[in-house]
C-alpha cells in the first residue's frame, strides 16, 4: 500500500511511499492518493515520504508546490523525506527555495520517524 497512516512510537505518521515507481503515471497515482488521504485529516498530522529509486517528473514537482501552498499549511504538523539521491537531492533544494517549505531531508528511515516524533 503506498500511503498509510502508520503508528510510530505512539504518534500518526501519514507515509507516502513512492520507493521504486519509475513511471510518471504511478508516481502521480501515488501523489493523488497522498492528497487525498491527507485531506482527509480532521487535524494536522506528521507526515514521511520515501522517494529511493523513484522517478520524479516537472508534473510531480509541479503538484508538490501547489499542495505545499494550499493543503499543506492546514494538515501538515511536521515533514521528513528520505530516500534522495543525485537529482532528486537537487530538485528537493529547489522545492524548498521556492516554496519555503520547512520539509527535512533525512539518509534513512529511522532518522525521518525520529525527526518527526521530536526524539
């Protein structure tokens, strides 16, 4: 399942996992479900995102910045990211310029969930 909310250490974490979609229509398709499972939340939630082996397209970077200025402020309490490599580094800097997200880049799993949960 690509997006779930998982329970890490007592807290919601809304986790979308693009690891290995190579297709820019799974990719969205992913992004889709996210949007609307994010949506969804009653109140803010943390949210984890795996992008390792995923192929990232203008569309999706595109869809981000729109969703980091209309539907992020009101459900996002907290973002971690991992999995990037290369490119995607790259284009995650930009992201981050341009939107001023406050979203965090991390070399693994764990250390996302523990940025998230503040230990």
């Amino acid at each position: 399942m690509p997006v779930q909310i998982i329970v890490y250490q007592g807290k919601k974490i809304l986790y979308a996992n693009y690891e290995g979609l190579k297709s820019a229509e799974k990719v969205m398709e992913t992004l889709a479900e996210f949007e609307s499972v994010l949506k969804s939340q009653k109140e803010k939630i943390l949210v984890l995102a795996n992008y390792k082996d995923t192929f990232v397209s203008p569309a999706f970077i595109n869809q981000m910045k729109s969703l980091s200025k209309t539907v992020f402020p009101e459900k996002v309490e907290k973002s971690a990211v991992f999995g990037l490599d290369g490119m995607k580094k790259m284009l995650f800097q930009a992201y981050l310029v341009v939107t001023r997200d406050s979203m965090k880049a991390f070399g693994s799993e764990e250390e996302a969930k523990k940025y998230l949960i503040g230990s």
